[in-house]
C-alpha cells in the first residue's frame, strides 16, 4: 500500500497549489500571515493547522491533515469534498491511484469505491437518456420513420421527431462514452454489479455495430434457393466474413445493392466472386458460373437490402463529439443541448454533420412491415432498444 500513501502526498500539494491560487491568484506569491488569518475566519481552521498546510513554520512536524481540514479546504477551491478534488484532478491516472483512503484497505475495495463514485454521479442522466430513447423507439417501431431531406427543414412534428430521435440516440453514445472512458482507467475487478454494467453497456455498443448473424441468415437462404444441402448447420465464421467483405464492395453504406440491369458490367464481378466464395467453403456446392447466373434474380433479393452499422470506433467518435465539459467542474462532464445539435446536423460545411449523418441512415425510410432480412436495422435497433432497457433497468437497481 506504500504506493497508494505516496500518492496522498502528492495530491495534497496539488490542493495546496490549488488554494493558494485562489487566494493570491499567483502561486509564487508567498502566503502571508494576512492570508493565514482570512482562512482562519472563512473555513474556522486553526492557524498552526494552515501553517503546516502551508509549509510556513519549517519546525512544524510534517503531519497529514485530517479529513475535515482536507475536505474543508477542498471546499474553498469548489470541490464537494478532498476525495472529490482528487478524483477530478486527471483523467489520465486510474481513478483508484487517485483516491485518499484508509490504508488498511486493498486495492479492490478503492477500485469498487471509484466505480460506485462514477455510477453514482452518472446513473440518473444515463438513466434518464435510456429512457428517453426507449420511448422514441417505441414510436418509431409503431410508426416508422419517413425520409428527412435536410435542405429543407421545416417547423411540424415529423421533422422534429426525426431530429429528436438521432439527439436521443446521440446522447445514449455520449453518456455511454463518458462512463467507459471513466471506467478505463480502472483495472478489471471480480464486482459482479459493476461487471453486469459494464457488460450490458457494451451489449448495447454491440447491438449497433455490425452483426454476424444478419449474414449468417442471408447465407443460409443463399444456400436453401440454390438447393445446397448442408450437412453440418454450423457456419465458419470466416465464411461471414468474407460474404460480409463481398457484400461491402457492392453496397454502399446507406443503399441497396448496386447490381441492376443498367450497370450490367457489375453482374460479372460480383457474381464470379460469389461463385468462388461458394466453391471453396461449400463442400456441396456444385453449380457453374452459368448455373449460379440462373438464380440470378432470386440471389440479388436476399442478397440485397438496406445496412447502416454504427461501428463501435465511429460510436466513440460520435460519443465524444457529445461530451462537453461541465462548466462548474472540469472533470465532470454533460451532454450537448437539443439546439446545438440540431445545427451541427443542418450545417453543410462542418465534419461534425457527417457522424450524425451515419446516425441518420438508421432512420431513414425505416419500414418495419418488411422482412428484417432485407433491412438490417429492423433487428439492429430492435435489439439496441433490448439492451439499452435492460441497461436501464440494472443501473436503477
């Protein structure tokens, strides 16, 4: 534990630069007895007590203050209290080398005192942008959600249902962001509450990111209308991979397939790669390129279909463009407002726009009466609202 009493040191002097800053606005100032006098009156500390703070009178034995004095002092400078002052610091040591505790505690305990401390300041806006969103997709699940043409925006309710809903899902990502950057800095412990937060956070970043079984459908409807029969109904993971790969290629982010009668110089390649795909990790697999043509129009329809991943590298791009920090405190942070926004999305010249752009192609001309496997987002934001409901319910716990 040497390394943890260390360290109280270390922030102690941080919090006497931090005081004396405030009190004679140049820390190369020396404190006079002037000084020592005014704190006396303000925070009703002994004045041997500031000396030693202070490092005034050398003959002073070095004694660590009590808590009260800390938290005191802490307080003069706008901290909550000492354990606050310190936490808030930096973010660029774990949270639990950064806490003043009692030495007879492990490092577990401090680890799981600075995970309840993250949770505990967080857990009501998280809570509530959950919920907020849950209630939006209810709507959009019930209602679906009409094309938005940006450059021409007006006041009524669909457009700013539209706008409203990408916020909501925007400031989910960002208070998700904030809590997994916090908790970074933490090394993994056996909580098991703080273990299931954790865990369902990222099964809500992983319901939005691309999933393997989306493909893994399509691909065993490939292999039903081409009459294959199969074996062993488990799929090498590389197979979805590289149908995955193969599919990119010719579906751009946010449209359908790019294979129709006017590009036909697109039908060869497309479908010469699927037939090699098929020949080498199908073992029943026996059709002709010719033979695979004629199945042409009933492969393009289930290969076919809308796609909007949320990669979890652009979620954190998109989570951190959301974060701003908290103006009464440097270390905490919030969310952006609705207004702001909502001219990051309407302006054309900013490279912000283009993140919640991709949030927008979720939303865009969603039809929920359509099969899930020729829409991917029906799945994807189903089972984001899942989890983002049971995040929901294990943080109110």
């Amino acid at each position: 534990m040497k390394n943890f009493k260390d360290k109280k040191w270390v922030y102690l002097e941080a919090l006497q630069t931090a005081v004396k800053q405030k009190l004679k606005g140049d820390v190369a100032l020396a404190i006079s007895q002037d000084d020592i006098m005014q704190l006396q009156v303000k925070l009703h500390l002994g004045r041997s007590t500031l000396e030693r703070f202070f490092g005034i009178d050398k003959q002073l034995n070095q004694v660590y203050p009590r808590q009260p004095t800390r938290d005191k002092l802490a307080n003069y400078i706008g901290f909550k209290d000492f354990n606050a002052f310190v936490i808030e610091q930096t973010s660029t040591q774990p949270i639990s080398s950064l806490l003043v505790l009692p030495e007879n505690q492990t490092a577990s305990t401090i680890e799981k005192q600075a995970q309840d401390a993250i949770i505990k300041h967080y857990h009501r806006k998280l809570a509530l942008a959950l919920s907020n969103c849950c209630q939006r997709l209810e709507i959009v699940f019930r209602d679906g959600m009409p094309s938005m043409q940006l450059n021409n925006i007006t006041d009524n309710y669909l457009d700013y249902r539209h706008i409203s809903t990408l916020y909501r899902l925007c400031a989910v990502l960002g208070w998700l962001h904030i809590i997994r950057k916090d908790w970074a800095y933490l090394h993994s412990i056996q909580d098991k509450h703080h273990n299931h937060i954790y865990a369902m956070i990222n099964t809500v970043c992983q319901s939005l990111a691309q999933n393997p079984t989306h493909y893994e459908q399509k691909w065993l409807k490939l292999l039903e209308v081409l009459a294959i029969a199969q074996n062993n109904p488990q799929i090498e993971s590389r197979t979805i991979v590289q149908l995955q790969y193969l599919l990119s290629q010719y579906i751009p982010f946010d449209k359908g397939l790019v294979i129709e009668e006017k590009n036909n110089e697109l039908h060869a390649p497309f479908f010469y790669k699927l037939h090699k795909l098929l020949r080498t990790t199908t073992k029943n697999y026996t059709l002709s390129l010719k033979q695979l043509l004629e199945y042409q129009q009933a492969i393009m329809t289930i290969l076919d279909g809308r796609e909007a991943w949320i990669y979890e590298d652009w979620q954190i791009a998109i989570g951190e463009l959301m974060v701003k920090n908290d103006p009464l405190n440097e270390r905490y942070f919030s969310i952006v407002d609705y207004g702001t926004f909502e001219q990051w999305l309407l302006s054309k010249k900013t490279a912000t726009a283009r993140w919640i752009r991709r949030i927008q192609q979720l939303f865009d001309q969603l039809d929920f009466a359509i099969a899930p496997i020729q829409d991917a987002r029906i799945n994807q934001l189903k089972n984001t609202y899942q989890s983002m409901q049971q995040l929901w319910m294990i943080i109110e716990k």
